[in-house]
C-alpha cells in the first residue's frame, strides 16, 4: 500500500482483487440494492429522474474499473488520473458538473501507536455519488469497512445507517457526502484520544531515564503530524462546500449539518496543533535531562579521578629515592604518607561531596 497511509517496514500486501460496486438506489429518501445486472452507466440513468438518487460504493476500485466510472459519467480526464494515482492529501475540485473531493479517515492502532489512515474519494453529480475506498484495505476492523456500515446497513453514532435515515436521503448525494465526512471528523476525536493516552504514558517515561523515550517521542509526533495532514486541509474542503452550498440553494439543515461538521473540525485540528506542541516540548525536556544526567556522570567521573589522583600524587613523590629526601629515613615517614593520601582522599570526597558532584 502507498506510504502516505500507513508506514511499516514490513512488506506492503498484495492488493486484493477489487470486489464489484455496491450500488443503492433511493426513492423519496428510501435505498434499495440495485438490480444485480445494474452498472455505472444505469446507476447514473436512475438518478436522473427526479426524486432519485444512485449511491456507487466501490471497496478497493481497480483502473479497469476507474475507466469504466469515467466513461460512463465522462469524467474528465486530469479527474480519472486523480482516482487512478491516489495517494493525496484532502482537496476538493469542480469539473463541469461533478463535484470531486478527496478525504482520509484515521483509525488509531493503540499497540503499536501508528495511526492508520484510509483514502477516500467522492464524486457528486445530480443525482448519483459514487464513493472510492482507494487504500485496497476493505476488511472488517479498518476505517473502510466502517464507511462501508455506515453506507449500507451498521448503526452510525447518531443511532442509525445512513440507509435507514429517508429524512437524510431525501436532501440527495450532498446528504451522503455530509455523512461521511461527518464520520471521517467523528473519527478523529478517538485518535487523538489515542495519542494524548501514550503521551501521559511519555512524560512518566522522561524521568525515568528510559533511554528509549526520544524515538518513541519522535515516533508519536510523527503520527501526530498524519493527523494534522489529513484533517487541516480538510478544514478548506469543508468551508468550500459551505459557499457552495449558500451559492446552490442547498437545503438549509444540510448547512446547519456542515457547520456543525466543520466545528467539530476545528476543535480537532487545535487539538492536534496542542498535541504537537507538547510532543515538542517534551522532546526538549527530555534532551535538557539527558543533557543534565550526562554532566552529573561526568562530575562523579572527574571527582572519583581527583581523589584517586591525590594518593596517587604522593606516593609519585615519595617513589623517586632520591638520597637528598630526608623523609626516606624517617622512622615515621611510611605512616605518614599514607595519613596523608588518605587525608587528601577524605578532604577531596568532602568538597566534592558538598558540591553535590558525588
């Protein structure tokens, strides 16, 4: 899989076979599977009529698949090279009449502290959206098979499926996008849970004297920053489809909805400016501390050498025989040298002692 979603020094799997589009069609705001034989091109034919709508979900999408998409809907071609090459940040773009926005949802993996974002891409025409997974990762447990629920049958947090919500259904494709970009922001709050978890863990971890903090601090900043890239530029996307909304006419509990998104969004986004900051600061910390228990070792090492120096000094002197020396012939010259390097030892130990260098 593409390093922007997730980095492992593990080999990336292979991409599994792209599984067919689920394709729903909805009538005054009820969803029913579409016909079995149902493609893109039908999926669009439905939706033209008024009161409907077709949603096109497609779960790890292959280029033959893409081509299909793009020829059936004439997407232009810079947008089909979008869908194919994937691996982009959040953004949101017009082409003649469809609507194409990129968005990355995050999952929070607590064991081995990375988060794992996921690649969605949707594109908006009157009365369909088609909705791409593009991480090839559509398995029970990611954030694609939760966006997956959430378009077909499993509850959302506000208590139900986005098939099962006609009310919602009946506002048409802008109601789908809102949700799962409703989601995608929802979905963020227990990442950043997540990390603000390990980084109370860290600061415990920083007095400790662990000496593998500093990578595990850089590492979590890491993760931090694949937050900040998926959710603030996320915010432009958000806040341009607010002024198309106005410019449109489109309902106004959907604005209500999208507002209410992007305030969400804003709290995340500060949340994990703070979550940054403070990894920083906590990095410099750790370095002031490091840096402190380093000279406090050199200050034992130079002090212990200082006292092992003074005896050492003395019996230098005393070892030269020179005949010169009266103290060789001193009945009390042996005991005296030794008092006197023990006496240096002590008197050293003591000053150094009170210096706090021992």
């Amino acid at each position: 899989m593409p390093s922007l979603h997730r980095r492992s020094s593990a080999p990336s799997p292979a991409r599994p076979a792209a599984p067919a589009p689920t394709i729903q069609y909805v009538t005054d705001g009820h969803a029913t599977p579409a016909p079995a034989s149902a493609g893109v091109s039908q999926a669009l034919a439905y939706g033209s009529e008024p009161g409907r709508m077709a949603m096109l979900l497609f779960a790890n999408p292959s280029r033959d698949q893409i081509a299909q998409l793009a020829e059936a809907w004439d997407l232009h071609p810079l947008l089909e090279e979008d869908l194919v090459n994937a691996s982009q940040r959040p953004k949101i773009e017009r082409y003649d009449d469809t609507l194409f926005i990129v968005a990355r949802s995050a999952h929070y993996d607590d064991a081995a502290e990375e988060v794992d974002l996921a690649e969605f891409h949707l594109l908006l025409r009157p009365g369909a959206i088609a909705v791409l997974c593009q991480d090839g990762r559509w398995v029970d447990g990611t954030p694609s098979a939760r966006f997956a629920d959430e378009l077909e049958v499993a509850p959302s947090e506000r208590g139900r499926a986005l098939l099962d919500d006609s009310e919602l259904l009946r506002l048409g494709p802008e109601a789908v996008m809102y949700r799962i970009l409703d989601t995608i922001v929802d979905g963020y709050r227990p990442v950043l849970e997540g990390i603000t978890t390990d980084l109370e863990e860290i600061e415990k971890q920083v007095f400790t004297g662990d000496p593998s903090v500093a990578e595990r601090i850089y590492r979590l900043s890491r993760e931090v920053i694949d937050v900040q890239h998926a959710c603030t530029p996320l915010t432009s996307v958000i806040e341009a489809l607010r002024g198309g909304f106005r410019k449109h006419g489109i309902a106004d509990e959907l604005q209500a909805y999208l507002q209410d998104v992007s305030d969400h969004l804003t709290r995340v986004d500060a949340r994990a400016s703070e979550l940054r900051e403070s990894l920083a600061q906590i990095l410099s910390v750790n370095a002031t501390l490091v840096g402190q228990r380093q000279n406090t070792a050199m200050q034992k090492i130079s002090g212990w050498a200082a006292i092992a120096l003074a005896p050492t000094i003395v019996a230098g002197i005393y070892g030269m025989n020179f005949d010169s020396m009266p103290e060789l012939h001193w009945a009390f010259g042996y005991p005296f040298a030794i008092g006197l390097m023990v006496t240096l030892s002590v008197a050293l130990y003591a000053i150094f002692k009170k210096s706090k260098w021992m």
